[in-house]
C-alpha cells in the first residue's frame, strides 16, 4: 500500500511537470458533477424521516449499515467507467489528469484541465456542473467538567467508560499522531469492539507504520492530489500519510473523543488530566488539510465522500472556505453539497462558524444542513500577574512559575543590553531577544529581560522559545514581553515557559509598563548614558488555574451572523451559528511533529483557542446524543442540542459578547442569536430535550429550490428537479425562526415530536423590538411519540433596519423547557400593517 501511494505521489508530480512543460498555463483544478446517480442515492440508502411506534416514543429514522454490497460495488464499477469513458471522449488526444473519482455521495470526478476542456465537458448531456476548485483552511481538559459531564451526561450510559462507545467520528482535518496515549485503546478497563457499520481502512505508511490503527483509532486516510499536481504540496513537512505534522487535527481529534484521565503535562508542569468529549467513542482520520498550505475543496470533497461510505455517524469538520462561495447561493458550493448528501445518509454534520469576528457577516459557515458552531470562553483561565514598583499591578499570560517570594528584580529591555559593536541595521528586531550572543550577559545576570512581542512572532520569524533560551543563555531571572501597538486581532494563548515569565497581552498596558520602565531609568549627564536601572518588578507565577464566574462569553474572533445568503451579503432566513462551545484556551492532545503553535512544539499537549476547539466539543456532545437515541436523525441531533442550550452565564447574568479586537472585555454586550445561536450548549439536558424538530431532505431540497433562479443549479447538484413545493430559510422546521425581511404579516409553523413521556406544555414569547407576536395554542397536552404543530405570527410595528431579537420558550410539567430564537433583521411597514397595528 505504501509503495502504491509512494508511486501515485510520483506519478502526479510527474504528470504535473510534464502538464506544465507543454504549454497549459490556464490548467486548474476542476470538480465535474454528473448527472447519473451516486451508488447512495442509487440504491436508495439514504434514510427515511419519520415517528414508527408511537407508542414507544422513538425518533425512528432507520442507521443502515453503509458498506458496499456485490451489487453496490458493480454499479460503483460503472459509475467509474462512465467517468473515464466520458473523459476519453470529449478530450481524446489531449491532455489531462484526473485526480479523484467521486462515486458514493455524488457522482463525479476532480480533474486538472484548461478552462477551455473545462468549458468541452460542461458541454456534455452526461455532465450536470463543472466547478472551480477553491481554497480552504483550518478555523482553529477542563470542558468536560465545565459542561457537567461527570456529573451528568456521562452518568446515563454508565460514566467515562462507556461515553460515546459504538459511535464513529470522522475528522476532516489535518490528521493525527497515532501514538499518543490520547488514541491508545489499552488504557480502558472495557475493551470495546470496532462497530459494525464501520468498514473504514488504515493506510499503512512508512511514517504511519501497521498498528497504527486500533480499536480507538479505527480507520485513517489522506488526500492530497489536488494539492500535489497544483505543487503546493511540501512531502518534507506535509508528509503524504494521515500523519499529523500540523497539531490541529491531533488536537480536535483528542477534544471531541480524547481517551479519559489523560495527565496533561507541559514544560515539566502538571494541569490536571484531559479528556474528550466521548471518551469512548471511535476516531476515523480522513487528512484532508497540511501544514503548509491550508487544503483545497476537491480533496475536503474526496474525504467527505469516503467518510460517509466507510460509515461515520458524524462528520468533524474545523475547517471554513478561504472566501465565500461564489454563485447564485453560498449553499451551492461542491463542499457543502456534499454534506447535504451526508445528511441524507444520517451523518450528522458539525462545522467550526470561522475565526472572522465579531463583524456582522462574517460567518463561514452557511447551510441549514449543517451545525454551526461559535466559540465562547470556560470558567478556566490561567493568569499571571507583573508587580511593579509603584505598586501597578498588570495582567498577563504565561504558563511559568513566579519570582522568589517577594523580592523585587531590576528590569532590563534587549536594547539597553546590546554589545557596543551592535550595529544599527539590527536594531529593528534586536528587542525580541532572539540572539543572546548580541547581549551584555553580565549586565542582564540577576535581572528581569524586557523583550518586544512584535509582528514576527504571529508570523513565525520569532520565537518565545528563542527568547526564553536568549532569557537563559544570558542568566536572568525573569523575562517579560511587552505587546506591540501594531500586533491586533490575535489571540494569545497562554505559553508554557519553563522559568518566571509572561506576556503582557494588552497594547495599553505594554504603554504604562514601558512609560514606568523608561521613568524608573537613571541617565549620565549627556542623557544618552543609563546610569541605573531604577525599575523594578516581581512575577506572580501562571501555573494554577483561577476559575471565572463571568463565563461563557462569545469570543471576539468567533463569526457572526446573520448568515449571508450569497456575495452581495443579503442574508438568508436562517439562524447560524446554531450555537456556542468552548474554544478559547482548550487543552488538546498535540503531535510529536506539531508545529501549528511554535511555543508548543515537543510538547504532548497544547493550548490552542478558535472555534476549531467549540466544534470537537459539539461533536462529542452529539456522539452520547446518539448512543441514547441510536435512531436520531441530524436534525433530531441538532433539534435537542439547540433547544436546551443557556443564554445565561455561570452567574446567571446574560452571556455577554466581545465586540472589538482590542481590550475584548471592555466591548462586551449582551449576545444576540447572531452571536450565539440558541446559546451555549448544555450537554446534560440535550440528552432529555422533551421536544424535537424535524427536518429532511425533502425540507433541505425544497429551501433550495424556493431561491429565485435556483432550478437548474438544484438540478446539476442532486439530480433532482424543482418540481414540487417551495420552502423560504424560515419555512423550514428548524429550532428557531429568523427573518431577514419583515414587510408584512408572516405566519411561520413549527412542528415538534414529543420523545419523553406524556406531559403538558405552556407555550409564551418575548416579541423583538418593533415586531408584534402571537403563537398558538398557548397550551397543550402531547403523547409520548405524538406531534404538535406551533403557529407563530409576525408583523412589523414599524420601519427599521436594525436586526432585533425575541423568542419562544416552551415549557413542560415535567420539567422540559425548550427555547425557539426568534431573529428579525429589516422591518418594513406597508399601508396593510400599519392600519391593523392602529
């Protein structure tokens, strides 16, 4: 196997120099979609939605087994002739190279042509779309105890042991270091068996050896042809394997399914043990994203595609589209079609929102398929303190252990260091310590070193570590970054160091800690000449965790809706993000050759921030959701985490939201829907939601043929045509209700199934601002296994462009409280509404 895939590598890599050497400079990638039926929609394997046994209360939409049959495999067979076939013919005598054959979810090829040969193939009566490939990239413990697993839904099934046992995640990211203990299967006192419905395989590679592979790490592949025949493919550093070079996908990986009780030891400190979301659920690889390069739709789509015919029941995607998709609709993009395809296989589809916040907009992620998930802060944080000499204490980051007691140190910057014979030149990166052979070392000795943290650390052309050795190498006690006024916008997370250290993360207060260093400076009489270094400070160490009452609040990076129906940024009648996670400043297992974040690297965990962390954590959630109602659907899935998420903090106080890049904390506001969706997931009651919504593929099929001009689109994409009734975003039977253009009466329906026991439910509402509502009934009585239709009427009270926010709480006697958001943007009154509002 590995000397197959080793020659594949070559061959492409050779075809693509000879490609280039003739002459074709406008080659690129291409993804054609034909209009003959994948083997999935073929065979009718997609599931049927629906309540059977009312009485028993189950959601019961059938999990069939996805592995390929005798006849399965023959009419896959074909499907690969056609492709072939039809390549040979329309481009007979010419050049090309076909990259990857698509034949489970849809039916098609990705292929490197001219846009002239791109242009012959759309041409053909076989051919139903050909597609510009694109760009994308990556979106990137204590949560377990933060969400209340151990407490509560871990306790169901039998606790950590048992968590998630049966389910299989498959991870598009960018792969995974098998040997960490975070994917050993011998650490579990309860050996679990690969589960049936999964027939995924294990690439055996020389850096990706046989056994790699085990009852916890159960199926790993990669893809990379897209990327190989563009040449942005480095084999030194992206290595052709599912190995994981990056941490990213080690990372994610180990948040959503991570082994239990894992001690998390980095820089020789211990910060407690980590586990997944699901200990004991499967992990499956497909890399499908490299360390230097971000990744490319036709491979994202090739994994996708394998994922759901080697049989995963969720798909963990951390990663977003460079930009947004062009065309008639974001949701037309060969990514997100696919996984309208994988939802109709009953994979559940969970997707990071984006790291493109906090502008309205922003959002990466789009469809009403998928589960859209924002990032918020936990009740763990890790600070630590500098004392000056005026007494002025100021925050900052950093693993590291403090100063002695409390002696003072004098301060010292790089620059008040340098050797005499330094010249000038240098002087533009000399304050980021990054060569301690520049340096006075007896002048420094005993001291605290002042270092810059300027745009090349974001970037890589600095280092802490380098600083930290440059910290060693010249003997002094502490060090201390100060934060440029130019570096914004970028997350810091906390960096392990192995001696008294930190950063201080705010431009403001890097001001007032150089205004008192530069004050505390004793000059000679010609001023030039530093006579003493009258500043001093302790360090007050960062290695114990202080826990926050304050949280969760959304992240400043984290995108916002509302969700932009296409490139003009008109936006489209659906709620995202669906909801918030923790994902600022998450323990993740990390790779033995992860060098994602530098000040990691070496180490066997990280601290990574991004709502590529809130993504695993819903994923996992939805694993234990699934291992209770083995018969959920997606939507049921995404049903119950979003009606019984919070909007309220650990205080019980309204989750607040960052607003700006800088000082975060000091722009918050309350959280919208556009924010955090229904709120931030609340994994224990998301196991008993009382009520659920359902929504199909028909439903998915019908909101795409409802957009103006869609048809033709709809039908090069499923093959199906729009011949049937139309739905709008808000027509559809999801947990919340938003509406992008108010400018008269609108009656919206919801439908909910009763999954608990026999109970009575009260229905009331908070209407947004300038908008009347009223629901009804306002009381009812549901059945185990039974449904309720909910009709809820909007109407403008008055001219706005502002979006304004409500909702609809639903409340049982037996405890069950469901929460439907309610989202209007622009509020326009005609004659019609305005007579009946007077």
């Amino acid at each position: 196997m590995e000397g197959f895939l080793s020659l594949c590598l070559l061959v492409l890599s050779f075809h693509g120099f000879l490609f280039w050497g003739f002459g074709q400079e406008d080659a690129a990638v291409y993804i054609v979609i034909m209009k003959q039926p994948p083997v999935a929609r073929h065979f009718g394997e997609m599931m049927d939605s629906g309540i059977s046994h009312a009485d028993s209360g189950s959601f019961n939409t059938l999990h069939r087994q996805r592995n390929f049959s005798s006849t399965d495999r023959n009419y896959n067979s074909y499907l690969l002739r056609l492709q072939n076939s039809l390549l040979r013919r329309t481009l007979r005598g010419e050049k090309y190279i076909k990259l990857y054959s698509y034949r489970y979810l849809i039916n098609g090829f990705s292929v490197l042509i001219t846009f002239q040969q791109a242009d012959k193939l759309l041409k053909r009566r076989e051919v139903a779309n050909v597609l510009l490939d694109f760009s994308v990239r990556t979106a990137t413990t204590h949560t377990p105890e933060f969400l209340g697993l151990p407490q509560g839904a871990w306790i169901p099934e039998g606790g950590p042991e048992v968590a998630g046992e049966g389910i299989v995640i498959g991870f598009i990211d960018t792969g995974i270091d098998p040997t960490h203990p975070s994917f050993s299967d011998k650490l579990s006192i309860n050996q679990f068996p690969v589960p049936h419905h999964f027939s995924g395989i294990c690439e055996v590679m020389r850096d990706f050896p046989a056994g790699s592979c085990n009852r916890k790490l159960i199926g790993a592949r990669h893809f990379a042809a897209s990327a190989i025949i563009r040449g942005a493919f480095n084999a030194t550093v992206d290595h052709a394997s599912p190995l994981d070079s990056d941490g990213h996908g080690t990372h994610t990986a180990s948040i959503a399914a991570g082994n239990y009780g894992i001690p998390v030891v980095v820089s020789g400190h211990h910060f407690g043990n980590a586990s997944g979301m699901a200990p004991h659920a499967h992990i499956a690889v497909y890399k499908a994203l490299y360390r230097s390069f971000g990744g490319f739709a036709a491979d994202v789509v090739a994994a996708i595609d394998q994922a759901a015919q080697d049989g995963v029941d969720i798909i963990s995607l951390s990663i977003t589209p460079n930009r947004r998709p062009p065309g008639l609709a974001t949701f037309f993009n060969p990514i997100d079609m696919s996984l309208l395809a994988a939802v109709k296989a009953g994979i559940f589809v969970v997707q990071a929102a984006g790291n493109t916040g906090p502008a309205p907009k922003s959002m990466s992620s789009f469809s009403p398929w998928i589960f859209t998930v924002g990032a918020s802060s936990h009740d763990r944080i890790y600070n630590n303190y500098l004392v000056l000499g005026n007494n002025l204490t100021i925050s900052g980051v950093g693993l590291a252990p403090g100063t002695d007691g409390n002696l003072m140190h004098p301060l010292i910057t790089a620059t008040h260091a340098l050797k005499n014979e330094t010249t000038i030149e240098n002087e533009l990166y000399l304050h980021e310590c990054q060569d301690s052979s520049l340096l006075k070392k007896n002048l420094i000795k005993g001291k605290i070193l002042v270092c810059g943290y300027s745009i090349r650390y974001v970037l890589g052309l600095s280092s802490i570590k380098q600083a930290l050795q440059t910290a060693k190498d010249t003997s002094a006690v502490g060090i201390v970054f100060y934060m440029d006024p130019f570096v914004i916008g970028f997350q810091l997370n906390p960096t392990p160091m192995p001696m008294p250290g930190l950063i201080i993360p705010s431009p403001d207060d890097s001001k007032v800690f150089l205004q008192y260093y530069n004050n505390s400076l004793q000059r000679g009489k010609n001023a030039k000449t530093i006579v003493k270094f009258g500043g001093v400070a302790r360090i007050l160490g960062g290695l114990k965790a202080n826990y926050s009452i304050s949280a969760p609040k959304v992240m400043y990076y984290s995108s916002r809706g509302p969700d932009p129906e296409d490139n003009s940024l008109v936006d489209a009648d659906i709620l995202k993000p669906n909801l918030i996670a923790p994902g600022n400043s998450i323990w993740g297992a990390w790779s033995s050759l992860g060098t994602e974040s530098a000040e990691f690297q070496g180490e066997k965990f990280a601290m990574m921030s991004g709502t590529s962390m809130a993504a695993p954590h819903v994923a996992g959630l939805a694993a234990l959701i699934k291992q209770k109602f083995p018969n959920f659907n997606p939507s049921a899935i995404a049903s119950a985490l979003s009606t019984t998420a919070t909007r309220l903090d650990k205080q019980g106080a309204m989750i607040m939201a960052q607003r700006a890049y800088s000082n975060p904390d000091s722009t918050m506001s309350p959280a919208t829907p556009f924010d955090m969706g229904s709120g931030f997931v609340n994994a224990t009651a998301a196991l008993d939601p009382g009520l659920i919504f359902e929504s199909d593929y028909g439903d998915f099929l019908s909101f795409l043929c409802g957009i103006n001009g869609s048809a033709p689109v709809v039908l090069n994409y499923t093959g199906q045509s729009c011949l049937f009734y139309t739905k709008t975003g808000s027509d559809l039977n999801l947990p919340s209700i938003t509406i992008a253009l108010l400018n008269q009466s609108r009656t919206i329906t919801r439908r909910v199934t009763n999954i608990a026991n026999n109970e009575y439910y009260k229905v009331s509402w908070s209407a947004p601002y300038g908008v009347s509502v009223s629901a009804s009934p306002t009381r009812f009585f549901i059945r185990r296994g039974q449904q309720q239709n909910l009709t809820v009427v909007l109407s403008p009270t008055m001219n706005s462009s502002y979006a304004s926010f409500g909702g609809i709480g639903i409340y049982g006697s037996q405890g069950h409280k469901v929460f439907i958001p309610l989202s209007v943007v622009m509020k326009t009154m005609n004659k019609a509404t305005s007579d009946r509002n007077n």
